[in-house]
C-alpha cells in the first residue's frame, strides 16, 4: 500500500467502465418535445425515446466560472439532442481512460417509454469522488431501467474537482453571492430543470426520485437536507455514499481557503484571477497540492477526496448533525465495499499486503486518513477486532480479506449502517436497506463498491463489464430484481417485486436488510458483519449513535 491512500475514495466511477459509447446515435426516428429553453429533437431507440446533451445550465466559461448555474440560452428552432456531450473537465486517471472533456459540460441526457404521460421521475447522479465520472458513461445508460420500470430517467454531467467542490469568498457570484460547492449548485440547478421540464419527457414533476452512487449518493442525502429542495425531492435512493466529513472527505472551510491562494500564487493571479487561468493548469496546480502524503501538505484535511465544503448555503451543515432526511429513504450498499480498491481495477492499484508487518502499515495508514496520531497500538487493535468477527462470523482471515473489510467499512459501511440506524429511530419515513451481493468473477473479488451500477442499468451486458460481472441468467435475474426494487420505490416508497420475499423497513433489532445476490438471490436477514462495525464506534468514526 503506497503512503497515501486518499486516492482509494476518490475515483467512485469504475475503472472498468468503458469510455466508449454504448448506443450508436442517429439511428432512430426523430422526437421533439418542448424544453423550457426550447424544442429539442431525441430519437427512438428500441423501446424509449432518448434525448442526449439537453442544456440545463448555461455553460461556465469566463467570468461563468465559479459562477452559480445560469439557466441556459434560449434557442430558436429545434435543437438536436442525439449526441452525449463532452463530460466535466476533469484529469485522466489511473486504470480508467478520460473521453473528451470540457467546462462547457451542464448537459442532461434523458430516456423515457413515451412523451406522453405522467411517469415517476428517476434522477441519478453519477459517483467519481466529486472529482471524475460522467452521466453519459456507457454504464449509466437510461434506456433498461426507463423500459423495464416505466420510468423518466435522466442522468447529467456537474462541475467536478478545483471547479466543483471548493470554497473562498474572493470567488462569491455577485448575483447570488454563493462562493463554493457550484456542482452542488449544479445538481440543485438540474433537480429544478427536472422539475420544470419533467412533463414535456411523460413524467411526472410530482415525483422525482434522486437516486446516486458514491460521491452520488451522498449528494442525494445532502440534497435532501436543502431546505430549498423540500417538497421537490419525493424519495431518495443512497447507495454505496461516503458522506461528507473532515479530515478524511471534505476541506475544512479555513483549509479550502488556504488551497485556493496557494493554487492562485502557484499560478502567478490572485484568487478572483483563477477564472481566467487554463483549466488545466488550474487543475494542474490544485492537484500538486495534495500530492504530498497527507503528513506533509499545507492543509490538513481533505485528505482521502475533497468534497463539499461546510458554507452554510449549499451545505448548511455536515450530514451527521442534520435532522435524518424527511424522505423516504433506500439504502444500499455492497457486501465488500473495499474490494474495489484492493481488487485488480483498482485506481490506485497497490499490492495486497503478504505478512504481518504490511498489513499492520496498511492498516494504519487508513487510520491515520482521520486519526493522524494513529500508531500501531490502534492498528492491532483494529486487526484483533475484525479477526474475532471473522472468527465468530466463519469468515475468512487472511491479509487480503481482512484490508479490504477494514478499508471499506472505514469509509463506507460503517456510516451506512449507522446512518440506517438512526434514520429508524428518529427518522420519520420508513428506511429500505440493502445489501447487493453478487461476486465479481476472479481476478476481481468480493462485490465491489460501484458493483451496483450495471445491475440497476443492466449494462453488466457490456463485453467489458461482463468480463467482471457476468451476463447470464443470474446477472439478468438479479438485475430485473434490483432495477424492479428502485422503480417501486419511485412509484410507491416502497421497494418491492414479486420475486422478492417480504422487506420490511429496516429495523436494527430484526431481520429487515434484503441481501441480494449470493447463494440464497434474495433473502431478508439481520444486518451482516455488524460485529466489526464496533471497533469504529469504540474509535470515536462519525456517525455516533
């Protein structure tokens, strides 16, 4: 394991995902409907009309940047929307080629059975650490859940990385006067599009379901914490979300400050002067400063991903001392979350430790992500936890195993489980929780973070996300099951299918979290693997019960 594992949180879109298109435009009868910046003209592909690079903002360039969203231009004549457009600009990565990106990138694209009608509205935000991802990768195309569950779906690019998800004062918009989160702006700025323009697509305005995965999911919860948003958010479906905390997730307030100006004197302007810097030497220099292990940088959190920063605006305050959201709420998760960054795909591939000693280094160097003084005293406290749950639980206990149960649930499971917990004893909706469990095939293992996403698309079909999932009759079960599940949950709140057994909402004290995949496909049991999940509570990891 290298010194900095921070990338591990960062890159939430799979390496495996192919940058290629998956559907070939230009190839259907036209449609046209009617935006509120104008008609633009989809195609019918199959069963659904998909409408590709709809404009829900104006584009931000030049003073635009790090601007609040604008609403988009209106045109004259029918706009084509057969294309998906250049994803957020954003930098290549490790193990996952980048298409072609730009600032010009708040775009929407949107899949629906027919124009016609009022449908639940399904909108999912693409994970990526707030730092990489596009809603046009091949994985997230609409048109299988649009068909199957009679569903608007609508997937979209926002504003990532220095561009996305920063805060200083020097930037504030002098219409609106916010001066952070602007692809939080954006996501809010798309929910507000979805709503005005949902019936021109056949869905209904009155039902908007916000589904996402990773940094995506977490946005779906902290969206649905926005005051503004209330009454417009029907449900919320989480999965896999790493919400926002320091030092670990986010930049503290004074430390984003601080990036900014050293970003601003790196590249030779002030901080105001950054909208007029290439993007890529903006980004450029905002990367080199959290090269460094976290040990050495010049600020102190963000240290595995930066995501939204505490404004008191866009994020009134950090999920864990907010109300639980007022929405009915799915909750999903994978069965070993860290899989995805200890496996073969991983963007910072690292090899598995092989003894003891690497492994105790390992280890540490997660703890120390939120505890920088962790030694190797909490490190083999750490691994004697989750060997006696392993022990106790008949699972397995080699070094590869336990990494990645320890790396995933330090930054996913444990707050998922927890956050599930407390929406059912003080939230005021029924809360669904799932656990998806289909293994990956060998070299990959376990069931990654991000695993969800081919099922709940049905793009596991894809050759390159076949060779990882498989596209037999269980892929194809599972992912009707899962696809089923999230379309009766935006028609009714209430996750079901006819092939399921009875879930009821989740209770910790009884057997409610539906595991999906695994020897038995579906079956509702008592939350797996919670014994491990004390040693984070014993250690102080939000959120505390």
């Amino acid at each position: 394991m290298t010194s900095q594992p921070q990338a591990a949180g960062v890159r939430g879109t799979p390496a495996f995902v192919p940058a290629e298109p998956s559907t070939p435009a230009g190839t259907g009868a036209r449609v046209v409907v009617r935006t509120s910046g104008g008609p633009v003209a989809g195609e019918r592909v199959g069963a659904v009309t998909v409408f590709r690079g709809v404009p829900y903002a104006r584009a931000p360039l030049g003073e635009l940047r790090f601007a609040s969203p604008r609403p988009p231009l209106p045109w004259h004549g029918v706009r084509p929307a057969l294309r998906f457009t250049d994803v957020s600009f954003q930098s290549a990565v490790p193990n996952r080629p980048v298409p072609p990106s730009s600032e010009d990138s708040l775009y929407a694209n949107v899949w629906t059975p027919d124009p016609q009608g009022a449908r639940p509205v399904l909108v999912y935000i693409h994970g990526g650490g707030w730092q990489a991802g596009a809603g046009s990768l091949p994985v997230y195309d609409g048109a299988r859940p649009a068909e199957r569950g009679d569903l608007v779906v609508v997937t979209f690019n926002y504003r990532l990385g220095v561009l996305g998800f920063g805060l200083h004062e020097d930037l504030a918009d002098p219409e609106t006067g916010h001066f952070a989160n602007w692809g939080l702006q954006d996501q809010r700025a798309l929910l507000h599009w979805v709503h005005a323009n949902a019936a021109a697509f056949g869905g209904d305005p009155g039902n908007i379901t916000v589904c996402g995965t990773s940094a995506g999911g977490a946005s779906a919860w902290q969206l649905a914490l926005l005051p503004e948003l209330r009454g417009l958010i029907r449900r919320i479906v989480s999965i896999s979300p790493s919400h926002v905390t320091p030092p670990a997730t986010a930049l503290t307030p004074d430390d984003a400050r601080t990036a900014y100006e050293a970003v601003a004197r790196r590249l030779g302007t002030t901080v105001a002067g950054l909208r007029d810097v290439p993007a890529a030497a903006l980004t450029g220099a905002w990367e080199e400063i959290f090269a460094a292990p976290p040990g050495r940088r010049i600020v102190g959190s963000g240290r595995w991903y930066r995501g939204p920063v505490l404004d008191g605006r866009t994020m009134p305050g950090y999920d864990h001392l907010l109300p639980t959201p007022d929405v009915p709420v799915l909750s999903v998760h994978t069965s070993t979350e860290g899989s995805f960054y200890t496996g073969p795909g991983s963007p910072q591939p690292a090899p598995a430790p092989r003894d003891e000693a690497e492994l105790r280094r390992a280890v540490r160097s997660v703890l120390r992500l939120a505890e920088p003084d962790a030694g190797d005293d909490l490190a083999d406290a750490c691994l004697s936890a989750y060997r006696t749950a392993a022990r106790d639980g008949n699972l397995p206990a080699d070094a590869l195993s336990l990494w990645t149960e320890i790396w995933g649930d330090a930054l996913f499971r444990h707050q998922i489980v927890r956050f599930s917990e407390r929406h059912a004893r003080h939230g005021r909706t029924a809360l669904y929780a799932m656990e998806f469990a289909h293994p990956a095939r060998a070299p990959h293992f376990g069931t990654p973070h991000e695993a969800t996403s081919p099922f709940l698309f049905g793009t596991h079909r894809l050759p390159r996300l076949a060779d990882v999932f498989g596209r037999g009759r269980t892929e194809h079960l599972l992912s009707d099951l899962l696809i089923d599940s999230v379309a009766a949950f935006a028609r009714t709140s209430r996750p079901s299918s006819p092939d399921l057994p009875d879930w009821p909402a989740f209770t910790p004290e009884a057997p409610s979290t539906l595991v999906l995949g695994g020897p038995a496909t579906a079956e509702v049991v008592h939350t797996p693997k919670l014994a491990q999940l004390g040693f984070w509570d014993a250690v102080g990891w939000t959120p505390r019960l």
